[in-house]
C-alpha cells in the first residue's frame, strides 16, 4: 500500500510540470491557452529597446483580445537582458516553469545565437527574432534541421547595409561631390553585431577600392571616446563608418568627435533606433548618415499616435515600430497557422514555419514597414528588395533625418 502510495505521489508531482514541447495547455476553465514567450531585454545595455518590445507586443496582442481562433493567447514576457547566458537561462525557464509553447521577438545577435540552442533543446519555435548579425545566419547554416526552430528572422544579414553605404559614397565620388582619398576607418562596439556589420564594410569597401586605414571596436556603454576618436582622426580617414547601440555611447561619440574637429563623412549606424536621438546628440548628429526606416502607409501614423498616448514618448520608427511590425507579424502567422489545421500548438506552428514561412509559400504583407516580408528555403534572413525587406538611408539635415539614398527614394541630396 506504501509503495502504490508513493507511485501514486510521483505521478501527481510528474503531473503538475508544464511539458517543455508539444500540445497545447488549458485553463482552469478548459479554455485553450496558447503561452507565448516575449524576448525583450529589459536589464542592461538594451533595457529601453526591451520595454519597448514588451509593450508593442502588448498592444498588437490587445488589437485582438488576446484570441485567436478558439484559443486564448497569455503572453510570458522573458527578460533575456544583455547576457547571453543570462538570456539563454531566462528563456529556458519560461518554458519549463512557466510553460511557455512558442517563443516571439528579441534583440541583441549574441542574445538571439544563445537563445537558438534553447529552442533547438526543447523544440520550441522562435518566431520572428530581430538578431541581425552574420554570426546568427552562420550558426543557423551549420545544422539547418537542428535551428529550424528559429523561424523567420525579421532583420537581414548586414551585408546589404555595408553595400548600400558604399552605394551611396561611390556615387559621391563618381560625380564629384565628394573628393579626396577613398579611405575609411571602420569602428564599433565589440559584439557581434558591431563586429558583423564592421566586418562587412571592410570587405565591401576594399572590393571598391577603398582603403581601410583604421579598425577597432570598443565595449558596448563606452563614453569615453577621446583615444578612440584620435586614432581615427590621426589615420586620416575621409569616411567613418560603424554602430553603436548603446544610446549613451552613440552621443558621447558624436558629440566628441564634433570637440576634436573630426570633419570626415560619419556613418553612425543604429542612431535612430532612440526617438529621443537628438535630444542626446543634438547638432552633433548633423550630416551623421544611418539607415532610415520608414512607414508604407498612414498606419504608422495611426500608430504613432497610439504609441504617444500610451508611454508618453515618440516612437522610433527603427525600434518600437519594428517591433509592432513584429508582432503584427506572429498573430498574422498565427492566425494563419490556425485557418489551416485549426489547432495551435508547438508542434503544428513549428509544421507550419517550416512548411510554409521559410519555403516562402506564406508572405506577410501587412507590415507598416515593408512592402513584404517573405523568405526562401536554405535561408533564416528575409529576402532583400524594393518589393519585399528594404531600409533607404538617411542623413540628418537641420535636425531632422531625410531620405538620401537611393536616388529612387531620396527626398533630398546628400550634403557632403
């Protein structure tokens, strides 16, 4: 009797754990539940992209009720913070503990390749991460089958921004606006995004025929950017180009590259990603060039406002934004996945992001950002295009940033 007793114990324990894969979970009142959870790193160097992200999320979520079909969704925000291992940890235990069944956003590249392994772990689908680095792409390429549970990365590989900045400084040169060396120094801050998009605008401008006369990258919330800005300004580059992420990091740098007199073209990519980036940088940004997403149509406006309303503070347009996009993105997925099979669980959106996100069978063409987002087999990183994933640049002109390159899309010229 003793020992039936103990099965008895062991069984109701085993009972009460959430399964880490597989079906779907219920509520106290037998309603379908679909638990999903939210990367935002809310400690750390990305703490203001992370509340961002969880409260977008939110509100795309709040748009439909928290329902899809005859499920309720609850959403797990997980803070993956700026440690990878931090991150990984997190994330595994809003699937263990919490019972979380799918995985949605994100941020950091070194975050998203520690997160990948967790997925992979307990076969859970991770919808639609932000991680834009090379180093993402490249861990994904070495066991397709083994990450095909990271499903529809939103953001390219950094190349087709190294090649749209060169785009845009060989046109210069060509037509004579801008003169001079064909020199550049390539800066950053030493993660693997810094390190990928560096390591992409060397190899695109030596391909032209520049020289790269400096590379070094510095720790993510430096602020003390004089000995770095000296060795830049003494190489005496007529380009700089990098990213920063970390917003206190792209003012102090700016703003003391202005106090040593550094006259060379600045690329400070990631700039906008703060919709607060002039009041940290002020005229210290002016004729800096970044990337400059944009929205299709009046719905961005619409949600601007809404955004306004509810934080109090503007939304950027390469931050908040993207990550409404993002999640306007899963629910359409989501709803999709469910039209099709009518059931929602981890293993049958993992069937469906397989089958049909990144064969490129399903298209997500209601986005505020893009054209469309769409992908294709053998591939984590959307399709790039005019008429699918495509950021212009921009360069800040009299305090305001606006469209440069390419010609099709400019608003303005380039002042150089």
């Amino acid at each position: 009797m003793k020992k039936l007793s103990k099965i008895l114990v062991i069984l109701l324990t085993l009972s009460l754990i959430p399964s880490a894969c597989g079906g779907g979970s219920s509520s106290d009142s037998g309603e379908k539940v679909l638990k999903i959870a939210v990367g935002c790193s809310l400690t750390g160097t990305g703490a203001k992209a992370g509340t961002a992200f969880e409260e977008a999320t939110k509100m795309a979520f709040e748009d439909i009720d928290y329902k899809i079909g005859d499920y309720a969704i609850e959403l797990i925000t997980v803070d993956l913070t700026d440690d990878p291992e931090k991150g990984a940890l997190a994330l595994e235990q809003a699937i263990v503990k919490d019972g979380a069944q799918v995985a949605m956003q994100g941020w950091f590249t070194t975050i998203a390749m520690s997160t990948m392994d967790v997925a992979a772990k307990y076969q859970i689908p991770y919808l639609f991460n932000y991680g834009a680095g090379q180093a993402l792409d490249e861990k994904w390429e070495t066991d397709p089958e083994k990450y095909s549970y990271y499903i529809g990365k939103m953001y390219p590989t950094t190349d087709f921004i190294a090649m749209e900045y060169r785009d845009l400084f060989d046109a210069a040169f060509a037509s004579g606006q801008l003169t001079g060396e064909k020199t550049i120094a390539v800066y950053g801050e030493d993660t693997d995004w810094g390190h990928s998009l560096g390591d992409n605008l060397v190899r695109y401008f030596s391909e032209a025929g520049y020289e790269v006369v400096y590379n070094e990258y510095f720790a993510a919330g430096t602020t003390d950017m004089y000995a770095i800005l000296a060795k830049i300004q003494s190489s005496g580059a007529n380009i700089v180009a990098g990213t920063i992420n970390t917003p206190a990091s792209a003012a102090a740098f700016l703003k003391q590259a202005r106090e040593v007199g550094l006259e060379s073209q600045i690329v400070c990519h990631s700039l906008n990603e703060n919709a607060d980036w002039y009041e940290l940088c002020g005229d210290a940004a002016e004729g800096v060039y970044d990337q400059l997403p944009g929205y299709i149509d009046e719905r961005g406006a619409e949600f601007e406002d809404r955004w306004m309303e509810r934080m109090g503070y503007a939304a950027s347009v390469a931050c908040e934004s993207v990550a409404y996009d993002c999640a306007l993105c899963t629910i359409q997925m989501l709803q999709d996945c469910y039209e099709m099979y009518g059931v929602l669980d981890s293993e049958t959106i993992y069937k469906f992001g397989c089958e049909e996100v990144q064969t490129g069978n399903w298209i997500f063409d209601n986005s505020i950002m893009q054209a469309a987002y769409r992908w294709e087999s053998g591939r984590l990183s959307p399709v790039v295009g005019e008429d699918a994933f495509y950021y212009p640049l921009g360069q800040v002109q009299n305090g305001e940033f606006v469209t440069v390159w390419p010609e099709s899309r400019a608003v303005t010229n380039a002042i150089f």
